[in-house]
C-alpha cells in the first residue's frame, strides 16, 4: 500500500501543478486515457491495491490496472499526433496468401483504434483498398494477408489509426505464385486380349497450385488425343490413378495420354499406344545377345515381325521359347515347343519366323493336320474355302508344309511384287494357318 500511496501522491503534487493540463496515461494495450486535469475529483486503488480508481467531476469513474500502465504525460490538450508504425518483412509467400506484420513505435496522443496491413497490386495502398485488421494488443503483431491475387506484385505496408487519423509504414511488395497447369504423365497402357480393354496407369505430381477437377485418360486412332476426343475420369486428386480405355476396335491403333484439369486448364502427360489386336503371340530369347550380338539382332527382328502378323490376323496366345544352334541347318520348331534359327543368316527374317511359327501351332507337326492332306490336297473346307476366295488356288500340302502361302520358299513372297503385295502374301499366311487350325481341331470359325 505504500508504493501505491507514493505513487498517489506523486499524481496528487503533478495535478496541482498542471491543473490546467491534460492528463495522458499510456497502457502496454496500445490504449491512452485522456483526462482533463481540473476535471479530477478525486483518485484512489480499489480494494485489490492493483486497480487505480479516477474519479470525474461528472461522477463517472475510470478504472485503470497499474501494472497495464506504461507512462503519464501532461499536455495542454490532447494530442494531435498520429500513430508511428513500421511494416515487417513479407514471408510465407503462396499462390494467394503471405505473412507479414508491423510493429508500433508509438501510438501518438490517443488511443489505437485500428491497426494492421494493408495491399494493393498498385503501389502505396491505403486502407481503402484492401486491409488486413490485427487484434492483437502488443506492439509488435503477425498479419496473415489472404484472398491475394495470383500471379502479381502485391505492395503492401503496416498501417495504425487513432482519432487523429491513420499513419502508414513503409511501403514493401513481392510476387504471388503464379498457377500452372497440372504435371501429368502416362505411366503405361496394356491392352488385355481377352477383355478387349486397355489398363492405364497415369500420375499427377503436381496440380499446379490450384485444385483438380478432373483426372483421367483420353485417347483416339489420331495423335495427339484430348478430352474432346473417349476419356475415362479417374478422380481428381494428386497422385496415381487407374483408367481403362474400351470400346476398342481390333487392329486398329490408338494413342493415349492421362491428362489432368485445373483452373488453368488442361494438362497432358506422354503419349503411348495401344494396338489391340486378334492374338497374344509372345516370344522369350532364349539365348545370350552379349555372345551371338548379330544373330541376336537380326532373328529379334523376324520375330518381332511374324509376331506382329499372328496377332493381328489370328487368335492364338503362346508364349514362344526362341533359341540358336550353329547345328541347325536352316530353322526348325515342334509342336508347343521352340523356335530354334541356325546360323545361316538367310532364314533370318520374317517368312522363316512364320513358317517355323506355323509348325508350332501345328502345321505339320500333328497327326490330325496331317491326315488332312493325304490326298496332297487341303481337305479341310474352311481354309479350302479361305484361299479360294482370296486367290482362286487350290490349298495343297504333304506331311510337312502347305502351299501356297506356306512359305516353303522365300521365293513364295518376294515373288508377289512390291510390299504391299509381300506383305498381303504374309497376311494370307497367317489367316490359312489359323483356318487349318479351325480344320483339323474342331474349333469354331469365330475363334
């Protein structure tokens, strides 16, 4: 009680000196109390001892918390001065956020009625542009700036408002970050034989700033394919995602792309293509590329090229064993067994590779394919059929091979002419074989 008693008595000695003055008590709130001095009656602590009790001549009271007290000053009216502020350094900075904040150096003759940040895209804004108010009751305060337009120099400075008027910080700016389109790639696209469907994996690692709307694959027999063109949504979020292309039509070849939509607009990711076809034909090399690099090269080739025909123009799906013996004459397979080439180069190429595949689906290597053509002549009416209406030939054959088309001799198709007609004669191949297969195993004609 006594150090509030001094300090009464302090105020006491300084009122009858500055009667005619106006009292000015500064709180840590950035708040003052102006009290015109000869207005006082009396002042005294409430019972706490914390609370100092001014009594007006009007009997009103003001109750001021001593230690909320920061200092006391007398003037000969109430201050006109405006508030000090300065404006801190921007941080934080986003698409259409960022922080910043100010700090009060003095609050000037009144109390702060309003502080904060306020922003512009146009130099030295007011608070009649855009404002972000601070409660906070300390000096020094955080300013979190929302609803910022991206992409733009946004400037911006503290501000602080007291019945004086408003006084402004320094004037800083930065950029916002500008939206983007989505990144987004095409991971993979396998077509499925027996559904007739394509599996896609696609990703999106970014979404460009603002949200997806829509994720997904698009594609088309052109390059190059939109979402104007078949697409299959799969979300829109982040991350990987399946989509399945359908509808498909066989032999035909289609491009992909997972694609990713977002304020911006529309992104696209890699293309692949997608070639559904009749047949699964496979093939595993079954010998080391490092040792035989050449011979390696060249039977991949012809392979890759019978493959691409039985596919295309039959049904079957075989996973065929690939081998090289220096032993093998010209090229040799069983039936379900291998495919093996020799070393001469010259049976190399797609026409061997076919005729060879023939054998292993069953041309000449069973003993039902090889009851058909007793008689040298194809009695199975269906590939009968098949090459007379194609050609107007008779199909014939022994116990080993047919003709024509069975490509016995290279000659069978570089005979036909130009390629286009080579490459009808190894199509026609293809189709006998799988008609001999409907032939001599029973199986339906849709097969």
């Amino acid at each position: 009680m006594k150090k509030y008693g001094l300090i009464i008595g302090s105020i006491v000695c300084i009122i009858v000196i500055f009667a005619e003055k106006t009292m000015n008590i500064y709180k840590n709130d950035l708040s003052v109390l102006n009290v015109v001095v000869n207005s006082i009656d009396s002042m005294k602590f409430s019972k706490s001892d914390s609370v100092l009790d001014i009594h007006i001549a009007d009997n009103s009271i003001s109750s001021i918390s001593v230690s909320n007290v920061d200092s006391i000053t007398f003037t000969d009216s109430i201050s006109k001065y405006l508030p000090i502020v300065t404006t801190m350094p921007f941080s934080a900075v986003t698409y259409t956020t960022a922080q910043s904040g100010l700090t009060i150096k003095s609050i000037g003759g009144t109390s702060i009625l309003e502080k904060g940040i306020c922003w512009s895209t146009t130099i030295n804004p007011t608070i009649v542009d855009n404002k972000i108010i601070s409660n906070s009751t300390i000096a020094t305060s955080i300013v979190n700036l929302t609803g910022l337009s991206t992409g733009s120099t946004i400037y911006f400075r503290a501000f602080a408002t007291n019945v004086s008027g408003t006084s402004y910080g320094e004037v800083l700016n930065f950029k916002t970050l500008s939206y983007s389109l989505a990144t987004v790639e095409t991971t993979s696209a396998i077509y499925n034989y027996t559904t007739n469907k394509a599996t896609c994996i696609g990703k999106v690692s970014s979404n460009g700033g603002c949200a997806l709307t829509e994720r997904g694959i698009c594609w088309s027999t052109s390059k190059n394919p939109t979402i104007n063109n078949s697409k299959y949504a799969s979300g829109s979020v982040v991350g990987q995602f399946y989509a399945m292309m359908s509808n498909l039509t066989l032999n035909s070849t289609y491009y992909v792309r997972a694609y990713a939509t977002n304020c911006v607009g529309t992104a696209y990711g890699n293309q692949l293509i997608v070639k559904p076809l009749l047949g699964n034909v496979t093939y595993t090399m079954g010998f080391d590329s490092l040792a035989y690099p050449e011979q390696y090269k060249l039977i991949k080739i012809a392979v890759d090229s019978a493959c691409f025909y039985y596919n295309r123009y039959t049904t079957f799906s075989h996973n065929i064993w690939i081998a090289y013996s220096s032993g093998v004459p010209t090229a040799e397979a069983s039936y379900h067994g291998q495919v093996a080439f020799g070393s001469n180069t010259t049976y190399m190429w797609v026409g061997t590779a076919m005729h060879e595949f023939a054998h292993y689906f069953g041309s000449g290597t069973t003993s039902v394919w090889q009851g058909k053509t007793s008689t040298g002549s194809w009695t199975g009416s269906v590939a009968s059929a098949l090459l007379l209406s194609a050609t107007n030939e008779t199909l014939k054959g022994d116990t080993q091979h047919f003709w024509p088309y069975g490509i016995n001799y290279k000659s069978e198709i570089t005979a036909l002419g130009n390629s286009t007609a080579q490459a009808n004669g190894l199509i026609l191949h293809a189709k006998l074989v799988k008609a001999m297969l409907v032939d001599d195993c029973g199986l339906p004609t849709s097969w």
